[in-house]
C-alpha cells in the first residue's frame, strides 16, 4: 500500500521556502561585500576614488615636490650648499619669492653689528622674503659661535669657507647683502645698514 503523496509534499513546501529565502539573503549578502575594500569598511570610510585630481608633483620619494612646475628657477637660485648644522640646502626651493644673502665672515665687526637687525626681521619675513647667511672667510667653530651669539640659528647658514658662492656672486668683502627679486633678477648687491635693509626687505614683501 503507497503512502499518501499530498502530505509530504505539503510538509516539505515551507522548509522549501525558507532554504530559498536563506539562499536568496546570503547571495544578496556576498554581492555588497565585495565593493567595498575590507580596511576601508573596517574604518568606516568609502574607498579612494582612482580618478581624483592629482595634487602636487611627487618626487622619488613619493612626498611633494618642493618647487612647483609651473614656477621656473632662475638661474641665480641654481645653486646648492651645507649648512652649519650639516643640513642640505637647495636654493631652487626658494624660487618664485624675493631672496636676500647676507655674505658674512665670523671676526667681522659689521657683520656683528647688522647681525641683530637681520635676527630681527629674518624670522618675520620667513616665508615671504627669505633672508640665507652665506658665512665665509673663517673656520667653521667660529661661524657656530657667531650664530649663537647673535641668535641667528632660526635662518638658515650656509657654510661656505671654500668661497663657492662667494665667488659665483662675485663677492670680494663682506659684509654684502644680495637681493634677488621674485623674478630671479639680482636688485641689488651692496652694503646695507640695518635701517635699510628692514626697507628693503618690507618693500619686497609687499610688493
């Protein structure tokens, strides 16, 4: 005698059900997973998008380009040096900005007695008119000594005994300031009093 059909079908039908809306909520599942990266859900923020404008031009090292490409260097800024504290410095940095050199020797009195009006005004003037000691015809201790006595470490102080800039601008006796204007255009390459330089540089900031 066969059993009845009907029933075990209808005990079946809901089981039926349930297996196929599992199957349907877990494929709905797997299908939102996979556009979002696993850290990016896990910090709670949208994936980076591939097609955003690019930033600044990165250097080899992947950290943006000091100069910007649309600035040209001069050729007055082509230059390179170490500073007193052993740090490189690259004047092409400075490009697109009004530039002072102070050429300076340690045992000069009126390097000393300019020294504080230039610790004055370089910190001010940072970032629109740099001011760049260029320190030569002395040894290096003596350079170190001046920088401390007349707080001059905030600005940067290339150490060029070997007279490298020195020559390259044509410097035969301190103490001789060079400005450079935003242009690269050398404006002056002189002798300056305190009162004159903080002129000088005031103008170039606000120019």
């Amino acid at each position: 005698m066969r059993k009845p059909i009907g029933r075990t079908t209808a005990a079946f039908a809901p089981r039926a059900a349930i297996v196929g809306a599992l199957v349907a909520a877990l494929l709905a599942t797997a299908s939102c997973t996979g556009t979002v990266p696993p850290d990016a859900a896990a910090a709670g923020t949208a994936p980076a998008s591939t097609s955003s404008p690019a930033g600044p031009a990165a250097s080899a090292t992947g950290s943006p380009s000091a100069t910007p490409a649309q600035v040209p260097v001069p050729d007055t800024l082509r230059f390179t040096g170490t500073t007193l504290t052993g740090s490189a410095f690259d004047a092409t940095r400075l490009a697109g900005r009004p530039v002072v050199l102070w050429f300076w020797a340690p045992w000069c009195a009126t390097c000393a007695s300019q020294a504080w009006t230039v610790a004055e005004i370089a910190p001010r003037y940072r970032d629109t008119v740099p001011i760049v000691g260029v320190a030569g015809l002395g040894e290096q201790r003596d350079m170190k000594n001046f920088v401390s006595e007349f707080d001059l470490g905030d600005m940067p102080q290339i150490d060029d005994r070997k007279g490298t800039l020195w020559k390259r601008f044509t410097v035969t006796e301190q103490s001789i300031f060079v400005i450079i204007d935003r242009d690269g255009k050398i404006v002056h390459q002189g002798f300056l009093d305190g009162e004159s330089l903080s002129a000088r540089v005031a103008a170039l900031a606000g120019a």
